[in-house]
C-alpha cells in the first residue's frame, strides 16, 4: 500500500479516504476540512494516488460534477456506476457534503467514533 505513516498529511486524507463505504462519495471540500488542508491539496493527493482503487480517489467528487480523475473521467463514472454511486444522470446518489456527514455515515455503517475506542 502507497500510504505508511498516518501522521502525514497526505497519509491521513488515504486513511480518511478508505473509510467512505461503497456507494457514497465525499466533496474536495469535506475531506480538505477533516484533515485540516485546502480542496486544491486534496486534488493532489488524488492525483498522485499510486493504488487508486485501494485507496479510492474515484469517491471524491466536486461539489458540482465529478472533478477530476488521474485515470480520465469515464472511468471515473465506470467505477461510481460498479459501487452503485451514481444516479441515473450521472450525478452522486450518497454525497457526503460536511463533517457531520461523514462521521454520521461511518457510525451509520457501524464504524465506532472516536470517543467509543478504548484506549
């Protein structure tokens, strides 16, 4: 795996990043705020992603259409259209926009928040 050291920035959006279930996407935007950086250093990351389907860059999305893709646009939309993320008209059926979304997704999906791990 391309990301090792979770106290790396780039290594925190991966992490982040692969805990979005199948079937929902995230906004630049939402991941640049939980990890304390900008939507523009989130492409980055996207774009230098050397494993992109085990850490699935494909689940960011702009706030309006799909944004970018290292691998082109249409797969892209292949991959989203697999994970049954995309509506009819291509846009995201599960988007999540904020913060509270996200960690109300992952507590939805059974993943425990912070303050339910032990010590």
């Amino acid at each position: 795996m391309s990301w090792k050291d979770p106290s790396s920035r780039r290594d925190l959006v991966y992490l982040l990043l692969s805990m979005v279930p199948i079937g929902y996407t995230i906004t630049y935007g939402t991941l640049a705020e939980l990890t304390g950086t900008s939507p523009r250093a989130i492409g980055v990351y996207m774009r230098t992603n050397s494993e992109p389907i085990v850490i699935p860059c494909h689940r960011v999305v702009a706030t309006k259409g799909l944004g970018g893709f290292s691998r082109g646009l249409e797969f892209k939309a292949k991959l989203l259209r697999i994970e049954d993320a995309l509506d009819n008209t291509g846009r995201p059926k599960r988007l999540i926009r904020n913060v509270d979304e996200f960690w109300d997704v992952l507590e939805a999906q059974g993943l425990p928040l912070q303050a339910e791990i032990d010590p």
